[in-house]
C-alpha cells in the first residue's frame, strides 16, 4: 500500500503518522525479541563505556556539532533494518551492524578527545593531534599502513557520511547552506553536504594536516576546493587521480601522484613510509 501522508496509511503496523519512531517493537516470539532487545541494550552499553567516560566532551560536542546528535539513535536504524528478521538472519544482521557501529563509536570518541574546537586550551589534545591527518572519505586510507605509528581520522565521514546512514534527514541542512550560497539543487548530495557542512563551520579539527582526494567525480573536486580552503590554516595534500584509469600514461601519472602524497606525509609527521608494510596490508 502506498503511503499517505493525510491519512498516515501505508506505514505498517510499527508507525504513525508525522512520527519517525517506532509506536512499538516489533514482536518476533520470546526468544528473538529478548535477544533482540538485549542487543539495542548492548549497543547503547559499548555507546556508555566508550563515551561515558567523557561526559563533558560529549555534551560539548552534541552543542557545537549537528551532526553529533544523530549517532545517538544509532539503534533505531539497526531496528529499521531488522524488521521481520528471526532466528539467524537477525543474528547475523545485528553482529553486521554492530561491527559498523563499533568503528563509529571508537573514531567519535577520537575526535572528541582530539578535537581543537572542544579542547583548545588542553595540551594532551594538541599532543594528539600532532599525530593525526584528517581524511576525507573518497581518500585512500590504505595508504596509510605503510604509517602505522600516525593516526589517521575520516572526518568527511564522520560528520556527514555515518550521520546520513543513521538519519537520512542529517544532511539536509549543510546542502541547504550550500545551496543557499548557489549550488545548483541538482548537484549530488554528498559533496554538496560536505561543502555545505564546511560553511557552516561544522568540522572537527582534530589533525596536524589535511589530506584530501578528487575521487570519483566531478562534484569531489568541488568539494576538495571547499575543504582546502576551509582548512587554509593546515597543510594540506590533495591526491588527483584521473578519471580513465586504464590508459598506460594515466597509471604513471597516479603514481607519481601516490608518491608525492606519501612524501608530503612523511615531511609532516617526521617518519617515513613502511614499504613492506604499506605493501603487505594492501590488497593486490
């Protein structure tokens, strides 16, 4: 049945009408249910353990950040995508999902701890962040185990990629912003997003440098423009890779290119490259 938003006809059983949330759980025999509830209990409790420890920094962070907010109902997505499921595939859906929010959980508490916007005056953040690179999310991060001793920190994902998967309202305020600045409305929301989250001035800093690709497309060259400029007081390195990757000349140029980045970090940070290392972590 298709939706109406008049009527509120065509949710299902489990909403109502102009309510995001579930007006019950879903009931999938004791067995399942208990397990299904024990698990939206043990996602908040790793959520406690993990950032509990840093109340003060978190509270900061959910008033200074939009974004932040969002990974508090973390177990409501996993819901949304465990309707209907029982007996193994909800096993395996949630053990699926948990391995996800385990990573977010572990790099929010990262950024919080690093962050110069929360913590400008602390000496053990600017320690930190002297050994850490902020990424973005079309960039290569395996490039990066040839440098297992430097931290590196996605913070393209973290503020708009993982929130969008949460809430897929997160975003839509930065391409707003953006477009309030004359984007076109027809340009891809992620880049748009991740622009319109710099002009708002809604990034963490949390590294010594900025490092940054134009992968895939046209729209993250914009983007790397935005966020370099954003950035301006950070080095920054930005890796351009060429769209026609099988024309021989093309795979010459990604090199040099590729080896110029890994200079441009081993200069910042003071160590250099592991090649065996950096080779052997790296898919062939």
């Amino acid at each position: 049945m298709a939706y109406n938003p008049k009527t509120g006809k065509g949710l299902g059983r489990f909403y109502s009408a102009e309510h995001r949330a579930f007006r019950a759980r879903e009931w999938r025999g004791f067995r399942d249910t208990f397990y299904d509830f024990f698990r939206w209990l043990y996602l908040y409790g790793f959520m406690a353990a993990k950032l509990g420890c840093h109340p003060i920094l978190m509270v900061k962070a959910m008033l200074r950040y939009r974004w932040m907010v969002s990974y508090l109902t973390a177990a409501h997505m996993v819901d949304r995508h465990t309707m209907g499921l029982r007996g193994k595939e909800l096993r395996y859906a949630h053990n699926q999902f948990f391995s996800v929010l385990h990573n977010s959980v572990l790099g929010v508490r990262d950024i919080i701890i690093r962050d110069k916007n929360l913590r400008p005056n602390s000496k053990h953040a600017a320690k930190l962040r002297e050994n850490t690179v902020m990424f973005d999310e079309m960039t290569p991060h395996l490039i990066m185990m040839g440098f297992p001793t430097v931290k590196w920190i996605d913070i393209a994902m973290f503020a708009i990629g993982l929130p969008s998967e949460v809430d897929q309202n997160a975003s839509m305020f930065y391409i707003d912003a953006m477009e309030h600045l004359g984007l076109p409305a027809d340009v891809c929301p992620e880049p748009a997003a991740e622009s319109g989250c710099a002009v708002v001035d809604d990034y963490p800093r949390v590294g010594k440098c900025y490092f940054t690709g134009t992968m895939p497309c046209d729209g993250a060259i914009s983007q790397t423009n935005i966020l370099t400029r954003h950035f301006k007081e950070l080095p920054s390195f930005q890796i351009t890779p060429p769209q026609r990757v099988n024309e021989p000349e093309v795979q010459t140029y990604a090199v040099k290119n590729l080896k110029k980045g890994i200079e441009f970090l081993e200069q910042q940070f003071g160590v250099k490259w592991d090649c065996r290392r950096g080779c052997s972590e790296c898919p062939s």
